[in-house]
C-alpha cells in the first residue's frame, strides 16, 4: 500500500533542513512519498530546498509561485499525490513526521479500509491553547450538527477516493475544518491517535503569534463554517 504525506511549507527556511532529516530517516518499510509544497514563500525557503540533497524517489517538491493558502498548497500537493491514502502534516515540526506510522498501522491493522479518516489529537499544550481548541470545537459542533473536536489536530491521512469527491474546498486554514466535517457527513469511521505537540524551535508562525492573529483567524473560521452546512448540502445535489 502506497502513502503520500504533503507538507506545505511558507516561510519555513529554519526548519527545511531539519524537516527532510528527519523524512530521510522515516522507515523504509512503509512505501511513502513525502511532498514538499513549497507555498509561495516570501523569504529564501525556495533556495534552501533546491540546495538539499533529496532523495527525488521518496521526497518531491511542488513549487506554488503565489501564496492563495494554507489549503491551496496542501490542495496543489494532493493533486499530484499518487499514493492510495492521503494526507498532511505542517513544516514547523511541532508535529513530527514519524507520527504518521501510527496511522499506517491502524490501517495495515484494519485490512486497508477506505472509509476512513485518520486524525491525530494534540496533547501536552498549554493552557491557553486548549482554552482555545476548546471554544472552537464546542462553537462548530454546535453551529454544524456534528461532534468535531480538535479540528486542527495532525497529521491527518484519509483515502484517495475521499479527497477525489472533494467539492470547492477552502484555500486557508478552513480546509481542516471542511475535510473533517465532510468525514463526518459521509460517516467514514473516524480514528484518532495522541499525538505530542511540540514546541516550535524556529521560525515564526503565520497565524499564531499573537492575540491579534488568533481573532482574525477566529473569525474568518466562523464565517466559513455559517456557509460551509449550506454548501455541502447544494454540491450534493448537483
């Protein structure tokens, strides 16, 4: 069975080279390709990945001349994904790639199904942090008829089927949000493993790094999720 792990990266030079170490080191007894989403970047990540030595079998790159999102580039990155499961994980190394061979079990596990999503659920945070994947969870459950709790948990890995009957899906951070609810709605068995969310040891986030960007990505969720109920039920019925 054959994974692809897509990783976008934005702004994410202090961590590259660390990141493809550790994707060198992944088991090689998990046919998988990793695939750098190189999303745009406004500093030199462009330059610090054609400089390192990837192995081009395991580790591809996808090159996005302008950042459209978080969502676009892991989007760009699935398009070219030739594995029969699916996913994603972040550059920062909060989460790290290794993780994904729980996910890998859980299917080899279970026959392979393909009515699955896989999630992973964060743990060790601080308070703060939880406060806020608290609020979050309880808001869109409420607001979408659907039990979702930590929606920006990773990694996350799912069929190739799923993500070929996706429909307009959100070019931002939403499209955790979109891909977990449209799980939910299709009632794919849903698998959640713990997973310790580290601290990130460089670079800056692009949406967590300060009061202010946490409430603007608040609200641009919650104007997403009003719309998303009503948008999934008219792409089904066309």
């Amino acid at each position: 069975m054959k994974y692809s792990v897509i990783i976008p990266c934005y702004n994410e030079s202090e961590n590259l080279k660390k990141l493809v170490s550790n994707l060198k080191k992944f088991p090689n007894k998990h046919d998988v390709e990793f695939i750098l989403v190189e999303n745009g970047s406004t500093d030199n990540s462009k330059e610090v990945i054609k400089k390192l030595k990837l192995d081009e079998k395991r580790i591809k790159v996808v090159y996005v001349a302008k950042n459209k999102g978080y969502g676009y580039g892991i989007i760009q990155g699935l398009k070219k994904a030739t594995g029969n499961y699916v996913g994603w994980i972040h550059a920062d190394l909060q989460f790290e790639p290794i993780e994904f061979v729980k996910a890998f079990e859980y299917l080899n596990t279970n026959n392979f199904p393909e009515d699955v999503f896989i999630k992973g659920k964060r743990t060790k945070r601080p308070i703060i942090d939880k406060l806020f994947t608290i609020g979050m969870s309880l808001y869109e459950s409420i607001i979408l008829h659907e039990k979702l709790w930590d929606i920006n948990g990773q990694p996350t890995l799912m069929s190739k089927e799923f993500f070929d009957s996706w429909k307009n899906p959100p070019f931002d951070f939403s499209l955790d949000l979109y891909s977990y609810y449209l799980a939910k709605k299709k009632k794919l068995k849903i698998y959640r493993f713990k997973v310790i969310q580290h601290k990130r040891e460089n670079g800056k986030s692009s949406w967590n790094n300060g009061l202010k960007a946490r409430i603007k990505l608040v609200k641009r969720v919650i104007n997403y999720s009003k719309n998303l109920k009503k948008n999934y039920l008219l792409n089904e019925c066309k």
